[in-house]
C-alpha cells in the first residue's frame, strides 16, 4: 500500500504559499528520493503525473513533486492555472528558490511529511520536465546535496532565441502573452523574468553551468518528434556533458504520450519507458 501526504511551504522572500507532495511504500527501509520538478504551463497533478508518482514509489523510491510557487495554482484552488498575475510576475531564480526550499524540508527532520527512517538521503536525485528540465540542471550545479539528474525533454537555454523586435515591444508594453492551447487562456509574462535572467546570469546560464559547475551523473532523454521543445536541444546538452547518458525515444512528443486530463489507470507508454529508464538510471547511482 502506498501512502501520499502534501506539505505546504511558504516562500521566504515572496510570502506566496505552495504545494508538495511525497509518495512512498512505508516499509521501514531507508529508499533513495526524487524529486520532480514540472514545465512552463504545468504543475504537479498535470495528466500522468501522479501515475509517475505510483511507478517510481513501487519501483522503491521516494517521489516527491511540487507546484512551483508562480505556477498560477492556488493552494486549495480548482487545481488548474488560475491566477495569472502570479504566473505573470513568475522567474528563474524564483523557481530555484522553490525547488531548494523543498530540498532544505527534506533535509530538515520534520519539515517534511516523510519519517526519516523512510529515506536515503545520501542518494537524492533531481528530475525535471521541459523548462523544469532546465531547472534541475541548475539546481544540481549549486548544490552538492544533489546526487544524479535526470532531463526529460528538456530546455537547453534559459533566454529564448525571440526575434530582437518582440523584445523591444515587450519591454516597451511590460508583458507579453502566451497562449494555453489547452484552456484557451492568454498568459502573461511580465518583462521582469527578461530582468531576472539578465541580473542573475551567471546562476542562469544553462550552458555555463552544465559545462563548468555540473558534476552529478546526468541522463538526457528526449523524444525525437518532440513539437514543443526540439530535440536539437538533447544535442546540444549532451555536446556540453559528453559524458551523460543520451536517451532518444523513438516518435515520443513532448509530453511522452501523456494528456491533461489523464484518465486511464496506466501510464502511456513512452512515458512509461522513459519512467523505467530513469528509475534503473538512478539505481545505478546507489
């Protein structure tokens, strides 16, 4: 039987609360942790993802996911993206706060709803879809907590490669908007993440810090008709850490075959042959 219990958190510097959970077998043996981390457009119970939670848990790991505070959840909401002025003001070095936040509750007895004796804190892993694929690279380049990685479908660069006049228009109105395809809703993204990036480059330059400052084994998966993120971008992550692993899954989207809402009792099966590769992935780490 599995168990699965949230925490909340609440953002030192931005006062915003936000959400995580733990899924586990309570066996009494110390398992390794995972800690997931979703894209842009996503958040925690998104399509498949609690199914992830369940395999990685019965595959014997601690499977942790968090709602990044600036997602557009609210805490106690309707579980969609719902308040776009908090997506709007959302940033890197935010969601890196998140994700360390919700490293340091692990780490810290009783801060997390998971008994010590459940985990292995000596193996904790990192594992981020798209934009979060990018987070959990850089996450792991500054802290040492974290053991092995894993991308999926991941970004390569921080800074989009938008055309020089979108820019200057954006800067000049203030935000720019993104459709949701999937709700119809415009999101806005205030010039301030632009300001972000460019005030904390040298945390937020992906290419830097996989070359320079990564030293965690890393395993690269991507699927090659990715729509959404290019598998260009494998490529060139695997070209500045020659030595990760490089997993290309054959006609797997961006989303491994997953949908929101998810409403089969099993995970699709790119999704679940990347879940299996990353689980033996990190079991070799142990």
């Amino acid at each position: 039987m599995l168990t699965h219990a949230s925490f909340l958190l609440t953002g030192p510097a931005h006062g915003r609360a936000f959400e995580a959970d733990a899924t586990y077998r309570p066996d009494g043996q110390a398992k390794p942790v995972l800690l997931f981390v979703h894209g842009f457009k996503g958040f925690k119970d998104w399509g498949h993802f609690p199914l992830l939670a369940d395999f990685f848990a019965e595959q014997g790991f601690v499977f942790v996911k968090l709602n990044l505070s600036h997602n557009g959840i609210v805490v106690g909401g309707t579980g969609d993206l719902e308040d776009l002025d908090a997506f709007g003001r959302n940033n890197f070095s935010i969601e890196l706060d998140d994700i360390g936040q919700v490293i340091d509750a692990l780490f810290t007895p009783g801060s997390a709803p998971v008994p010590a004796t459940e985990m292995d804190l000596t193996c904790f892993f990192l594992a981020g879809h798209s934009r979060g694929g990018g987070l959990v690279l850089l996450k792991a380049a500054e802290d040492p907590r974290v053991k092995a990685v894993a991308t999926w479908a991941a970004i390569a660069e921080v800074h989009p490669q938008w055309p020089q006049p979108l820019f200057e228009e954006w800067q000049r109105t203030g935000v720019l908007y993104v459709p949701n395809t999937r709700t119809g809703q415009q999101l806005p993204l205030h010039y301030q993440i632009v300001e972000d990036y460019q005030t904390n480059r040298a945390r937020l330059d992906i290419p830097h810090n996989v070359r320079r400052k990564l030293r965690q084994p890393l395993l690269i998966v991507h699927g090659d008709q990715d729509e959404t993120v290019a598998v260009d971008a494998a490529h060139a992550l695997y070209r500045l850490r020659p030595q990760a692993e490089l997993l290309l899954v054959p006609d797997a989207t961006h989303m491994f075959g997953g949908a929101h809402p998810w409403p089969e009792t099993e995970l699709p099966a790119s999704a679940r042959h990347i879940a299996e590769a990353t689980a033996a992935f990190f079991k070799r780490q142990r």
